[in-house]
C-alpha cells in the first residue's frame, strides 16, 4: 500500500510541476483519457485542459503553485487527493504590476488503470489578495470593482476577467460551506463505490 500511496503522490505532484514548468508532455501523461478538470477559468477534458494551459503560458498569463503535502485516501484501484495549494501570478493591471495568490485545495480523483492515473480535480477555494508589487505603489481596485465575484476567489476571478478568460460562480468554496460538504460527501462515495 505504501508504494501505492508515493506513486499517487507523485503523479499529482508531477501533473502540478509539468503545468507550472510548462513541461505539457508530462503534464499530459498524468492524464485518463477520460479525465475531467473544473477550475475558476477552464471547464472540460485533462487533454483540453493541457492545450489551453499551453496556449495560457503562450499568453504569458503563467502561474506558480506553492505546494502543501498532499493527503492520500486509498480505497482499492482509487484514490482521493487532497493538495493545498497557494496559485500565485504576477501580471499587469492597467499599468501596475500586481501580484495574485489564491488559496485553494485541489481535489483529485485518480484511479489505477494500467497504472495510476488522474480521472478528475476539483478545486474547493479558500481566499485570495491581490496588492501591488511594489511597496508604496496603490492599486486602484475598490470594494466595487470586486463585489459581483464569488469571496473565496474574488481576485482570482477579477484578474482572469480582466484577460479575457470567463470565471464560474457556481465552484466549490469556503463561502458555500454546505455545497463544499456535499462535494466531500460525493467524492468520498465516490472513493469507496
């Protein structure tokens, strides 16, 4: 079982690094066939998810993820992930260079098939800030230009607006504390079903 538990570790850690380092051919190889991904930007297919990654990076729109250690659930030939995880950006708001970080937990299905792979993640947002890169620069966003956006992504969702990407209201949160329970619920029945 604990061979089972690193090589699960291991594939999510490699699915994050191929995305954050831009290494899209292992980044791809982490992924079923079948695989779904629901984040604040992209919804749809990992191999999708992939390719519109690569076209984000070739955008210049990248992110970092600073990463907490994973939390494996094993359950047979699946497994459930649990990977806290601080998204961080650095980009251009009219003219001022800010910096995001979004906290989150991702969520990961992953079965073995010919050999571990990810079926499914699912983030459950947190909070996250925005502020100017540079000390003693101010950032002209106001309470207003925020107030139509979700409180566990606000920021998040703000910023990718801004650069063309369409945001979800409807992702899982620490805002929604009862459809976040009903998502534990569904992917622990899913675990063990």
């Amino acid at each position: 079982m604990s061979s089972d538990i690193t090589e699960i570790t291991q594939l999510v850690l490699r699915e994050r690094q191929g995305r954050d380092r831009g290494w899209w051919d292992q980044m791809r190889s982490c992924f079923a066939d079948d695989a779904t991904v629901r984040l604040s930007w992209f919804r749809g297919s990992g191999a999708d998810f992939v390719a519109e990654s690569e076209k984000m990076a070739r955008r210049g729109d990248t992110t970092v993820h600073r990463l907490s250690p994973p939390v494996v659930h094993q359950h047979g030939d699946r497994a459930l992930v649990e990977l806290p995880a601080l998204i961080e950006m650095r980009t251009d708001l009219d003219g001022t260079e800010v910096d995001l970080a979004s906290a989150a937990r991702l969520y990961y299905r992953v079965e073995r098939r010919d050999r571990w792979l990810v079926v499914q993640i699912d983030p459950v947002y947190e909070r996250d800030t925005l502020t100017a890169a540079h000390p003693g620069v101010q950032l002209a966003v106001g309470p207003q230009d925020v107030a139509a956006y979700r409180p566990a992504y606000r920021f998040l969702s703000y910023v990718l607006s801004r650069r063309g990407y369409t945001i979800g209201d409807d992702l899982y949160g620490d805002d929604r504390p009862q459809e976040a329970t009903r998502f534990y619920d569904d992917a622990h029945a899913w675990l063990n079903g």
